[in-house]
C-alpha cells in the first residue's frame, strides 16, 4: 500500500468549525467529516478505507448506544437533568391540566386542538371503540391462561387483516383514520384479553363514557346497567396514561420505527411495539418490580437483596435507564400519586425504603442509577386491583398515540430508509459442503 501524506485531508465537509478531522492511523490519512446537530452522518465514515477494495470504515454500536436513528420533534428528553417534554410541552404540567385524549391529539398534530379540533378528535375516536366480531372470536380462541399481552400484540396485529385499506400509508386521509381506529380499539382488544383470562364474557365499549372510564366499564362491569368507576381512578388512569404517551426512540418506538421502515401497514408496526414493550428490560419491568417487593418481603430482607444485585446475581427492577441519569420525572410524579393513594401499604413501604436504600449505596450512585416510571407505578395499578399481567397492557394502550406520532413522522420523513443494520462477520468462510450421506458414513 502506498503512504499517504498525513496532512492530505479528503474533504467531505467544507473545512470547518462544524466538522471533525480524524486520522486513520493504519493509513496516515486525515478525513473532514462534517458535524450537524452534535452528530457525524455515520455514512460519511465509509470513504475511510485501507484500500481501493474493501469494505469502508463503520461504527459498532449494539443496542444503539451512541448512534441517532431519526430526527424527531415528538419528545425532548434531557436525561442529566430529568427534562421530558412532549412536542415542547413539560410532562408535569401535561399530567396535571391535560387529559389524555389531548395528549394524543398534541403527539400526532404536533399542537394543542382547538375546542372543534379537540370535540371532532373525541368524536371520532368515541366512534372508532368497537371491533369487528370475529375480533372476539379471534381473541375467544386463545388459551384460558394466556398473557394479555400475547394477546394484545396478536390482536393488533390482526387488525390489518380487517383494515387491508391500512397498507395505503401513503395517504394522509387513510393514514389518520388507521391511527383513529387504533388508539379507539386498544383499549377494547386491552379489555378483552383482560376478561378472556378471568373467564367473563366481554363487555361492549359504553360510548357514553369517557376514554378512560370506558376502559374501566370494559374491564370491570358485570350485570349492572351501567358501570360507573370511581372518578379518582379515572382521573389516576388518565394520568398515567399521559405519563406514558411516548418516549422518544425507547426499545419498543425503535421496532414500531424498525418495522415500520419497510412501509408495512401500522397495525403490523403497532403489533411491534407491543411485542417489544413485552419484554422485562422495557414495559415488562413494572410486573417485575412487583414481584421483586413480593419476594423480598420485608425490610429487613432488603441489604441482602441490595447485596445480590451487587454481585450481579440479579437486577434491581424499577432501576436505570438508557437515558435518564437522574430522577424518572415520571416516577417524580407517580411517587407522589402513591402517597396520595396509599395511608399503609407493606409493600410500598419496602419500595420506598429499598429506594432509599439504593440511591445512598456506592453501586447505583457510581451508575446513576435512579427510580425510572416502572418503579412505583406497579404499586398504584394493584392498588386499583390490576393483576401484574395487565400492568403493561396499561403501558401499551398509553403509548399507542406516541407509537403512531413517530410512525408518522417516519413514513413522512424523506431521509428515512428501510432499517438495516451493518454487522460485523465473525462466522467462517468459505467452507466445502459435505453431504449428509458423507459426513454421517
Ligand atoms: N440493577 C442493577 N444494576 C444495574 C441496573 C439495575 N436495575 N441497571 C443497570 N445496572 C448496571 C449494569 O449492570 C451496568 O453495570 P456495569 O457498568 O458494572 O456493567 C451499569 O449499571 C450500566 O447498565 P447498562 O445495562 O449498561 O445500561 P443500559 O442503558 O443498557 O440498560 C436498562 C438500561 C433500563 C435496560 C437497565 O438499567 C435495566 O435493566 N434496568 C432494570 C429494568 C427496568 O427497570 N426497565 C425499565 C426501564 S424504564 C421503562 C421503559 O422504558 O420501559
């Protein structure tokens, strides 16, 4: 290979202060890569080659450590100081003066309704609540101990096979009555897989109720007329479910994104997301969290546990986070609906002692590693009398409107391509096949 001098810089941006110089050292050469919002296009890394042949340079980033996916103006979080905003908006001041039907309306338009903008957005999610009739044979189909969340992600999926009109996400119109008709049915297909486990028979969605209330009626009601749920827990459901409503490129936003990036319809991206949000590292961790308090017990169990994450035998679920190192602001404010719910609870208790506890030990001060929303929000839905199997169920039917924002932005965002990673071969190669009847002679 020929030396190259190492001042010969191979412009890619203008030579500026927005840019960054590396120098490969196995060559001597020197690359200007230009530098927009704080990142490198990491495309631009592939001109830095040994040779004429040869695959260019490229970045190594399991589970997107470091790396940007998209441009978004759906949620700012700033994780250092415990910032979150949806679409500018602080997530306090939404949980305390919005509710969450508007929530949804600011994630997907990007601004607050206007009074007929927001009574046209209700209207027609409140119309939008049933499902087709074979949905619930569908969903009768599953096992009698089947987890709601298999089931939801199944039925969701579902849908597309109803709505083949979905797969046209090329059209605004179409695309706005499949992002209507999903945030209206989540909570019917959340519902049902929550009744199919109980062995009672669905109910049908009360349009005269609220979004939440209704929820409530679809989960709770049995021979009474008309279900009315206690007007406090609506109101801590609503906010929970703001709570929820998006959180930038999260895991499960990642395979609604991932997925949806092959321009399929939303159900099947929706259906993703869901899966995802399934797993006990994302909106699974909030079953797990209280299953955790359950098997500790009592206080005087917690420096032992407290010992067995720190010698890696287990995790301390309801803690950490990709992005946060600080304060959850989420959990901030589900912590203080806690107190105002709960006078004595024995488990709450342990949680709020194993917190103390953690955020005074050397281990999870060197990590940052605070409370994230799952911590105490599995308290306040068992205190509503939710098993730990719905818990993320609650999760996924409060992100829809925040998994359908980002689904939008992607299917309307130019530089967006279809999600394929690069991957580094560490396999063999080039090996002779020897047939079966050979090699097993
Ligand atoms: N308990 C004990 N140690 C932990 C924990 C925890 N909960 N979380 C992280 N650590 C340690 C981890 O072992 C690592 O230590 P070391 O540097 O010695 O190897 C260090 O902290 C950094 O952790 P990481 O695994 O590299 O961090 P990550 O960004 O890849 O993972 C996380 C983030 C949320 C998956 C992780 O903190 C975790 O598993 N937490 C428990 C599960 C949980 O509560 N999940 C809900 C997340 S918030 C809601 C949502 O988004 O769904």
């Amino acid at each position: 290979m020929t030396d190259v001098p190492a001042t010969d810089v191979q412009a890619t941006a203008e030579t500026s202060t927005d840019s960054l110089t590396v120098r490969d050292n196995r060559t001597g050469q020197s690359y200007d890569l230009a530098i927009t919002d704080n990142t490198i296009k990491a495309a631009d890394l592939g001109q830095i080659r040994l040779g004429d042949e040869g695959p260019g340079l490229a970045t190594y980033d399991p589970g997107f450590v470091n790396t940007a996916s998209c441009r978004s103006a759906v949620t700012y979080i700033d994780g250092e100081k415990g910032i979150l905003e949806y679409r500018g908006y602080p997530i306090e001041q939404l949980a305390e003066k919005s509710n969450f039907l508007e929530v949804a309306y600011l994630l997907i338009h990007g601004t607050l309704p206007s009074k007929a903008e927001y009574d046209s957005w209700v209207h027609e999610i409140t119309y939008h609540t049933f499902v087709h009739e074979n949905v619930k044979s569908f969903m009768e189909g599953f096992r009698y101990d089947a987890h709601p969340m298999g089931m939801l992600m199944a039925s969701v999926g579902a849908l597309s096979t109803f709505y083949p009109d979905a797969r046209n996400i090329h059209d605004a119109e179409n695309r706005h009555l499949q992002m209507v008709r999903m945030i209206a049915k989540m909570p019917t297909l959340g519902a049902w897989s929550f009744r199919h486990a109980q062995g009672k028979p669905f109910v049908y969605p009360d349009n005269d109720l609220s979004y939440t209330a209704n929820f409530l009626s679809m989960l709770f009601k049995m021979s009474e007329q008309k279900f009315e749920a206690d007007e406090r827990l609506v109101k801590a459901l609503d906010v929970l479910f703001i709570l929820h409503a998006d959180h930038e490129q999260n895991a499960s936003t990642n395979a609604v994104r991932s997925v949806g990036s092959t321009q399929v319809d939303p159900y099947s991206a929706v259906a993703a997301g869901v899966g995802a949000l399934f797993g006990p590292l994302h909106g699974g961790a909030n079953e797990a969290v209280l299953r955790m308090l359950r098997r500790i017990g009592s206080k005087s169990e917690i420096p032992a546990f407290i010992e067995g994450v720190k010698n890696g035998n287990e995790k301390l679920m309801g803690f950490g986070h990709r992005v946060y190192k600080n304060y959850d602001p989420r959990a901030t404010i589900i912590k203080k609906a806690c107190d105002d719910v709960f006078e004595v609870n024995p488990l709450l208790e342990i949680a709020q002692e194993l917190e103390k506890i953690a955020l005074e030990d050397e281990y999870f001060v060197k990590r940052k590693l605070y409370p994230n929303v799952d911590f105490y929000s599995g308290l306040i839905y068992e205190a509503f009398q939710f098993p730990p199997e719905m818990f993320t169920v609650l999760f996924a039917i409060g992100r829809t409107p925040g998994w359908l924002a980002q689904w939008l932005e992607l299917v309307q965002d130019k530089e967006q391509k279809i999600a394929r990673p690069k991957q580094i071969y560490t396999g063999d190669r080039t090996l002779d096949f020897v047939p079966a009847s050979e090699r097993w002679a």
